[in-house]
C-alpha cells in the first residue's frame, strides 16, 4: 500500500495505471470473498481506500493543470457562493 506522499511523486500516466490496477484487483478480491475464497476480508478495504487515494490525487493533478485553477482556490470560491 503506497502513501499519499508517495502517489503525489507520480505521473499522471503512472497514476491513471496504478488506478487500474487497483480496480481489477478490487474485482477479484470482491469475488473471492463471495465465495469465501479470500484469506483476510480486510484486503478489501485497504484495496478501496488506496484506489479512493489515486482517483483523489489523479483529480488534484487534474484540476492543478487546468488554466487558472487549483483545488485550493475552487474550495474557496464554492464556500463562498450563495
């Protein structure tokens, strides 16, 4: 399981890979513990969450390359909005 400081190192192109990876395996792992096949259940949840982290750090990375954006200022100015 990789850190979130770890995952920020990456490219996007590492990420959006990574995040594959996580979601077949989170298929498998889903499908083993359906049939009682899957050795620690827990596998499941530490898979979600890390896969929860490469889709959070692909958006931040997204929305940092967008033309005048960064998810920094959108949170502000969404606080703000009436």
């Amino acid at each position: 399981m990789m850190k979130a400081v770890e995952l920020r190192e990456l490219t996007l192109e590492e990420l959006r890979m990574r995040e594959e990876e996580l979601t077949e395996e989170l298929a498998r792992q889903k499908i083993q513990l359906s049939i009682k096949r899957l050795d620690n259940p827990l596998q499941v949840r530490n898979t979600r969450r890390e896969l929860a982290r490469v889709k959070t750090i692909l958006n931040e990375k997204k929305k940092a390359a967008e033309p005048g954006g960064s998810p920094q200022q959108e949170q502000a100015g969404e606080s703000t909005a009436t």
